[in-house]
C-alpha cells in the first residue's frame, strides 16, 4: 500500500499536460484541470482501498479498553 | 435587497442552531469543548470538512484562479484530496484513540503527556495560537467580503465582518462543540447543494464555457490561465506540502477527538476527496473564467489594473461579483447565503483557541482545581469574545489577499508542526526537547516570513519545504542527543 501511495502522489506531478489545455474535455475543461479532477476521484478510490486493507482495528480496541 | 434578506435568514439560522445546542449542554468542560466525545458519523465527515474548508476555499481559490489560473486547482486541491485524508488515516484516528484512553482534549494535553514536559508545552500552545489568528481574520474578511458584494455595497466591508464576527461569535459562545459541529454540518450541505448551480448559472449568463474558454485560449494574454506554462514544477511540488497542515491546525486535531467511534473515520477519509472536487473545482473554474467577464464592472476594473500593473490584483469578490451580476437576485440571495456558508467556518478556530487557552494555560496552571468547571467554561467564553474582536480590528486593515494570508503564514507554520505530531504518536525515541527544538525553529521561520516579500521562494521551493524539513530534522537530532521519558510513559502510548 505504501508504495502505491507513493506512486499515486508522484502522478500528481503531471509534467506532460504542464504546457498545452487542450484538448479542452467536456468543451470547456483544460486537460490539467481535468486531469486533477480526475486525481480527486481516484484519490478517494485509493482512500477506499487503503480502508478496506489497511484499516488499524487493533487502535479502537486499545482506545476503548479502560481508560488509564 | 431580497438577497441580503437571504443571507441574513442564514445567519439567523446558524445563531438559532447555536443556542438549541446551548439548551442540550451540561456545563461540562468535555461537553462544552468536545461535545461529550458524541458526534455521529455523518455529522463527523460534514462538520469537518466544513472545518477545513474556509474562506479560502472559497473566495481565496477563486481570487487565486482569477490572477494564476487552473493551476490553483492542482496547487491546493487536488494534492489536499490525497494527502488530507491520508493524515486523518494515520494521525486522526491515532490522536483519536490517545484522546480517549487518556482524557485529552488537546494536541498540547498529548504533548505534555507524552514528553513528559510542561512549560515546554506553553510554548507550542503560543504557537500554535500566534498560527491560528490569520486563519480567524480571513473567515472575518470573507463574511465582510461576501455581504458588501451581496448587499451591493449597502453594507460596508466593516458592518458585514462585524455583522458576521458577532453571529460567529455568539454560537460558538453559547453552543461549543456541539453547535460549532450542527452549524458546520448545516453550513457543508448548503454550499454543496448550491455550489454546481452557481456553475450553470454564471456559465449559462456569459454565454456556456465552451466559448469562454475558447475566447480565453484565443487571447495570448490570458490563454496561460488555461495551463501551468507560466508556473515552475518545482513550486508546484512544493504546494503539495500545504495539505501537511491539515491535521496540525488544532482545530481539526480537536475535532477529530470528538468522534464517537474511531470508525467514522472510514466513511471521512472516502469522501473527503469527492468534497474538495465539488468545493474546488467550481470555484476555480469560475475564477479563471471571469478573465473573460468584462460586461461585470467591477471584473472590467481588475482586469485593467492587472494589465496595466502585469500584477496579481486583489480578487477574492470574483465569484460574489459572477453571482450578483448574472443570478436573479433571489438566487444570488440563496448562492450567497451559501458561500457565507463557508466562509464562516472561522467558528471550529475560535473555539479551538477558547478551548486550547482553559485546557492548556487555564487548567495546566491550576486555576480550574481553584475556580471549578463552571469558571473554566466561562472563561472560555470571555477568551472567545477576545479573540474575535481581535480578529476583527485585525481584518480591518489586513493588506494580503485571503489566499496568500492563508498560505504564507498559518499552512507553512502548522505544516512545519506535523513532525512533533508524528513524533508524538509514533516514534519512541522522541524527546521534549527535540519538540521544543522544532517549535522555536517554527517560531522563527514564521517571524523571518513576515519580513519577507510575496512569492518569496529558497532555490525555488516555497518556504513551507525548508521549514518543514527543518523542522523534521531537528526533533531528530536533537532527540536522538537528548534523556527519553521515562519507560513506563512510553509503554503506555505503544502498548497496541
């Protein structure tokens, strides 16, 4: 997971869309901007994933045992 | 006027909101501060992302767009949408779960609690204060901002911040915790609901954005707005250390002790992204294309300084000037009432501050054990009409833009704090003096960036790079150098 996260934040460096908007998605988006908004959809996907993989259920446990 | 009408209906509304929470207190310092640890699941993903997402969300990344373009959206939003919920995942829940077990209330409860230290703990209470003031005078500047466009200059800019102080400051006051979370929660759903209008109808007035953005690519002054041609790479890579701040900015620390169960983190660090998309992407979209707004005379004029000038203007009314030119008035009432919405999320700060001062300086130096609960939660109080008067003569006379308020002193410096955060929580070795180390490194960083110039930049990286590195660096070696708690501390913290 760590390393897929590592992956996912150096995609958010997108050099190839650094110079040109188009072609511009829906008529209007600029390619950068549509891809960024695409980031935040993933982004979200990714947060699902490491939810579901990664989630620290033993910190909960620990929390809720009695308090000190 | 029928939109003023509507904006003050909404804020009639956030103060009733308020003072029903008041009437479910139980003049508890735990219930006052941290609502009784009770907040529900979704109140949880709403309120704190309304928490997060301020004036500068708002107003300050459509100014933003207005001078630089879609690059705001890569700038702040997008690395926020991967790098914010990740510091919920790994940090939230565990300031969640050492809230809990141990009592806390505050980032600095932990930190005096784990170090083993107490003045030590003062002096990142006052830090941490000094950080969070900028961010309460921006939420001041927006709601002054947004009624003097709404109200057509009816209302100045110092009757609408004080307008909007006084209403802040009154649910925060009577409704602490509770009432912050309900007005957030309110406030989040209201912009959501009316922010993808606004977009069609600003879209549908200049004419669809197809054209706009074609007219805008067809000019060779403003066809740069559409791309990052004219940012450097390394700048940008240097944004994403912004997002950083989230979690240290002590109001969203606190918020997240609030939650009942450690596993309403799940559905907040899922949909946290899919927000910002739907708060963000509006409102950069309507700030670079008002370059192309000139029918809008306050638009026309900002586009003649920035020509003339070749300088950033001051743009954070772009969006409030789209609304009230091309929205009937009743939906402008309603749009309006909508960013004001986020604009006022300067409450969750507030009462931060009320609650990090009765917590961290009050209780810590004996007063609560002398006065009682009850003078602790009154003292709160009388802290929070302090603050934000303060705020408000302060916004008054503020010269920077939202955007750049934001960025250059509260994101560098609270970001710069994220290592005492993860090296309180997760590593053993640290030390009280490595934390006092990298807060007296913090503190002065942010003091030379007040002397230094806008766009300020070392060997091209944005100063929140440095300081934060620094920062890191030092709680390194000055722990490694240093005497560790004692071992039955340590356990205590990495017993799961």
């Amino acid at each position: 997971m760590i390393f897929v996260l590592l992956v996912y934040y150096g995609l958010h460096q997108d050099f190839w869309n650094w110079t040109s908007a188009r072609p511009l998605v829906f008529g209007f988006l600029p390619a950068g901007l549509a891809y960024h908004a695409a980031y935040t959809i993933g982004a979200s996907a990714l947060m699902a994933l490491l939810v579901r993989r990664a989630w620290p259920a033993k910190l909960e446990a620990w929390a809720d045992e009695e308090a000190d | 006027m029928t939109a003023t009408i509507f904006v003050f209906a909404y804020l009639a509304i956030a103060l009733y909101i308020g003072i029903f929470a008041f009437r479910r207190s139980r003049g508890q310092a735990e219930d006052y501060f941290l609502a009784g640890r009770s907040i529900g699941p979704w109140v949880f993903v709403l309120s704190l992302f309304g928490t997060h997402m301020t004036a500068f969300a708002i107003l300050g990344s459509s100014g933003h767009a207005f001078n630089f373009g879609i690059v705001t959206f890569g700038l702040m939003a997008s690395s926020s949408a991967l790098i914010v919920p990740l510091c919920l995942f790994f940090l939230g829940t565990r300031l969640w779960a050492v809230g809990k077990k141990f009592g806390h209330i505050t980032p600095v409860q932990i930190f005096r609690d784990r170090w083993e230290c107490g003045h030590i703990g003062t002096v990142i209470f006052f830090l941490q204060a000094a950080l969070l003031v900028p961010y309460i005078i921006i939420g001041v500047m927006g709601g002054g901002t947004t009624l003097a466009v709404i109200s057509g200059g009816a209302i100045p800019f110092w009757a609408g911040g004080l307008l909007v102080a006084v209403v802040v400051m009154s649910y925060v006051f009577f409704g602490g915790m509770r009432g912050t979370a309900w007005v957030n929660t309110f406030q989040t759903v209201l912009f959501l609901s009316f922010g993808l209008v606004a977009v069609l109808i600003i879209s549908n007035g200049m004419g669809g954005f197809a054209n706009v953005a074609e007219r805008l690519l067809a000019d060779p002054r403003t066809s740069p707005l559409l791309s990052r041609e004219k940012f450097s790479p390394l700048a940008f890579l240097s944004y994403t250390f912004n997002p950083l701040s989230a979690i240290a900015f002590p109001h969203i620390a606190i918020f997240c002790m609030t939650a009942k169960h450690m596993r309403q983190f799940k559905k907040t660090v899922i949909f946290y992204p899919l927000c910002i998309l739907l708060i963000w992407l509006p409102c950069v979209c309507l700030g670079a294309f008002a370059n192309q707004a000139t029918e809008v005379p306050a638009i026309a004029a900002k586009l003649a300084e920035k020509a003339t000038t070749m300088r950033p203007v001051v743009a954070d009314d772009v969006m409030l000037r789209l609304l009230a030119h091309y929205a009937p008035e009743w939906l402008a009432g309603l749009l309006g009432a909508g960013i004001m919405a986020a604009v006022m999320a300067s409450d969750s700060q507030i009462l931060a501050l009320s609650t990090m001062f009765t917590e961290d300086v009050f209780a810590f130096y004996g007063a609560r054990e002398k006065f009682g609960e009850k003078a602790q939660v009154a003292t709160g109080r009388l802290f929070i009409v302090i603050v934000t008067a303060f705020a408000y003569f302060t916004a008054l006379n503020a010269k920077a833009s939202i955007f750049d308020l934001a960025v250059q002193f509260s994101f560098a410096g609270f970001s710069a704090m994220l290592p005492l955060y993860i090296a309180a929580l997760f590593w053993k070795g640290s030390t009280k003096w490595g934390a006092l180390a990298a807060t007296l490194w913090t503190s002065c960083c942010t003091i030379a960036l007040f002397f230094t110039p806008r766009g300020f930049t070392i060997a091209g990286l944005s100063p929140v790079v440095p300081m934060t590195i620094g920062a890191a660096l030092l709680i390194w070696l000055v722990s490694i150098a240093t005497p560790k708690p004692s071992q039955q501390t340590v356990d205590r913290y990495f017993s799961v």
